[in-house]
C-alpha cells in the first residue's frame, strides 16, 4: 500500500463521539449527535446569491453528494456569530436547529461597491459543506444586514432521493498529494492548497511553491505551536495557460480556477468568482480552510471567511499574505488598515458594531469585545503613543477601511499591515478558537446559543 492510501484510510478512522449542552433559549438540551441525523459523507449545496445592494434572493443551483464531511462531529452548531450569512439544518419532522455555521461570500462585498448602489443586478456563486443528513431537513440561510438585524433569505426543504443528487465531480487531471497528516479529518483542522495559472509542465513548480508557503506558515504562530490539530493537503490542477488575468494590464489567461487580478476593481484583490468549479477541484480532499495559491510574483490575494484564502505564490511578502488572508478565511477576521484604497461604500456603517472579533466602534466603552486583554489603567480610547502603548492591547483609532469611528485592538498586527506576519493577541485568541472548534476540542464554555 503507497503512502497516498495509507493517509487515506485515515479519513475512514472511527471516531469518537461525545454530547455537550447546547443552550437554545432559556433551555438546556443535549446536543444533537452527529450519528443520529447525519451519515459519513458530505451533502453539498451550490447556490447564487442573488440582488442588488438593498434586494437579495438565494436560489439553489445542485446538490452534490462528496464522500468525505471533514468538519467537527462534536461541534454541529457554532455560536461563535461570525459572518454576514448564517446557515442552518433543522429536522423537517422536529424542526430541531441540528447544524449551523456563519459564512462570507462574494455578494456581501459586491453589494457595497458603486455598481450594486446603481441597482444593477448580479448572480454570484457559492457552495455550502453539510453533514449529509439521514433524514428529511429543512434548510434556512440568514443575511446580516448592515445594521446588524438578521433576516430569512431562503427556506426550503431539501430533496435527498438518490436521482436528484449529483457526484463525481472532480475534473479530470487533478491529483492529491498529503502534506501533513496528524489524524482523521474530523479531529483535525485541514487546509487544503490548490494552484491557479500553473500549466501541466508546471505542476513541479505548483508542489513547490505549496510546500514553501505550508513551511513558512508554520512558522508562525498560532500555527507553529498547533501544528499537531491541522492536516494539510494539496492538489494539483493543471491549467491550459501560464499565470492569471491581470484586467488593468489587458492580459487575460486561461486557467483552471478564474483567478483574476482588480477583484471589485482593487488592483491587488485577487479572487475567483468560479467558486462551483473551484469546489469541484476541492472535492477530492478534506477542507475546513482552502488555500489558493496562483503563479504571479506580483502581490495579490484576499479571503473571505469559511470560503478560501487567496494569494500569489510567488511575492517577497507572500508569507505575510497568506497569513493575513487566512486571518479572513478560517478566523472571519477583518481588515484593520484604513489608508488603502478601496471601492466598498459604508462597509461599516455609522453606530453598529462589527461583528468581527478584532473591529470595534467603542458603542460602550465599558464592554469591549477584547476587554480582558486590557491591561488596567490603559485609556480608551487609545493614544497612538509609539512608546507607551506600542505593545498594548487597547482600542486605536484606525480600522475596518475608517480613519475615523472604528478602533483595532493594537497598534500593529498582520491584519493591520505586512511589516510583521504575526497576529495582536485579540486575533491570536479567535484563531486558536476557530482551531479549537474545528479539531473538536471541547470549549471552556460548553454553552452554545442558536436562533430561533
């Protein structure tokens, strides 16, 4: 047996299953168990979202049935509130809340540019993971609005009979290849490294540049003194043209996943809108976090959370990109820097606090999200004072694209610029949350809160 299937027959380790309490309302029940709704397999749902800057449908696209769910059995509802989407299952029969998580996408950024201002319309895609349920389940996706409230953009029951489900969905030509494996998938943070703009004469140069942005990563905390919670795979997607589209330069490439240069306009927001077919490629491994690397030695990326993390391969500040980058995508933290330019309008809006764990706009100054990492006696707000609060943990004016109104924990974190690749310890503390919560660590506070 190779080593590729050795790693492989991990993924079909038994694991181990305990209850917690979950608080939903003022009453406390036992969890839901993962072997009493769901099989070992994924259910994945394609949609679009759909609208304008104040209208927005979600439209079911396919259901596709993957064999592997690489998510935490133990936690099948988050409490964490992050994201501007929230999905949930609840049994058809019960109408029990049986999984949940928070989500970012493409249409929340677009909504705030000048076009969707305009009242133009437009489709862009995204693909929820589910624990494939054994019986009939009712999904509901929620949308934060600016101002903070939430709303029903789509209920409905899910059709499971075999005939509507799709599989085999990966493309021809793809390849795993394992990283680092500590241990089965649902017992594990995995990062899985794809490559955009990498022809098939250029896969080497793919396995590469994969294995030295893996290396540095773990260089750096939290992830270095992790290590041990994360499997990191690759796979290899050979793309029919070298490099990626570069629209301000008039340079437009054939590749296999759509990265583009000037996302949204911005010259360096790299992203894909192929998200279905950037999934289909993804579905050959397991992934709590996927990692887009593409061949440019220009700068560029972005990420969005529990969607991917994007950024050129080949860059002197790669390393500090990718963190940043996964900051967004596995932690749903936000961007602290406020002098760049951007094309979102009102992306944080006057009087409500984000709800991102490192933005705040100091609502009530006496609960701050970060508060006990305050050292007594520091001011709020606080001074840009590179002497004596250089290295405290406080509420600085300057954040979330705003000179004005948002504050940032510290005065410097990767999250606020990429002279350092480290995390302010306000972010330390969500990243290792999030791995805690996807390695199936179970939490100080067993307590989770749902919506009704």
């Amino acid at each position: 047996m190779d080593d590729v299937n050795k790693h492989m027959l991990l993924l079909l380790l038994p694991l181990a299953l305990a209850p917690f309490v979950a608080a939903i309302g003022e009453e406390e029940i036992a969890a839901p168990l993962f072997d009493d709704y769901f099989l070992d397999k994924a259910l994945r749902v394609d949609i679009y979202h759909v609208g304008t800057s104040d209208s927005e449908r979600v439209i079911i696209d396919e259901l596709k049935e993957e064999k592997i769910y690489p998510g935490p059995r133990r936690n099948l509802i988050d409490a964490a509130d992050l994201g501007t989407y929230r999905c949930e299952l609840r049994d058809a029969e019960t109408e029990r809340l049986i999984f949940s998580r928070g989500y970012c996408c493409l249409f929340n950024e677009w909504r705030t540019i000048e076009e969707a201002r305009r009242g133009t319309w437009r489709a862009l895609e995204h693909v929820l993971i589910l624990p494939y349920p054994r019986k009939p389940v009712v999904l509901t996706i929620r949308s934060r609005s600016p101002k903070g409230t939430w709303s029903v953009v789509l209920e409905q029951r899910l059709n499971l009979e075999e005939r509507f489900i799709s599989r085999n969905n990966t493309p021809a030509g793809t390849k795993i290849k394992p990283l680092m494996i500590n241990g089965g998938p649902s017992q594990k943070v995995d990062l899985l490294i794809l490559g955009d703009g990498y022809t098939r004469k250029q896969i080497g140069e793919f396995n590469s540049d994969a294995q030295s942005l893996f290396k540095s990563l773990f260089k750096v905390q939290p992830f270095k003194e992790r290590r041990h919670d994360f499997n990191v795979w690759s796979v290899q997607c050979p793309s029919p043209e070298s490099g990626v589209d570069e629209p301000r330069a008039g340079i437009f490439k054939k590749t296999a996943l759509d990265v583009t240069f000037n996302f949204f306009d911005l010259e360096r927001y790299s992203l894909t809108a192929a998200i279905h077919d950037l999934y289909d490629v993804a579905s050959l491994a397991p992934h709590d976090a996927i990692i887009l690397i593409f061949n440019s030695p220009r700068m560029g990326g972005g990420g969005i959370y529990n969607l991917y993390a994007v950024c050129s391969a080949d860059s002197p500040v790669g390393n500090q990109v990718l963190v940043h980058e996964l900051g967004h995508a596995l932690a749903g933290l936000g961007d602290e820097y406020f002098s760049a330019d951007v094309t979102y309008i009102d992306y944080h809006p006057d009087g409500v606090e984000p709800w991102e764990r490192n933005l705040t706009a100091l609502l009530d100054p006496r609960a701050i999200k970060w508060g006990h990492l305050i050292t007594k006696g520091t001011p709020i707000p606080t001074p840009k004072d590179a002497g004596r609060y250089r290295k405290s943990v406080g509420c600085f004016e300057g954040a979330g694209y705003r000179a004005e109104g948002l504050y940032r924990p510290c005065l410097d974190c990767v999250m606020f610029s990429l002279r350092t690749s480290k995390f302010c310890p306000v972010c330390m503390e969500a990243m290792e949350e999030r791995i805690d919560f996807f390695s199936d660590e179970p939490r100080k506070d067993d307590s989770r809160k749902s919506f009704r």
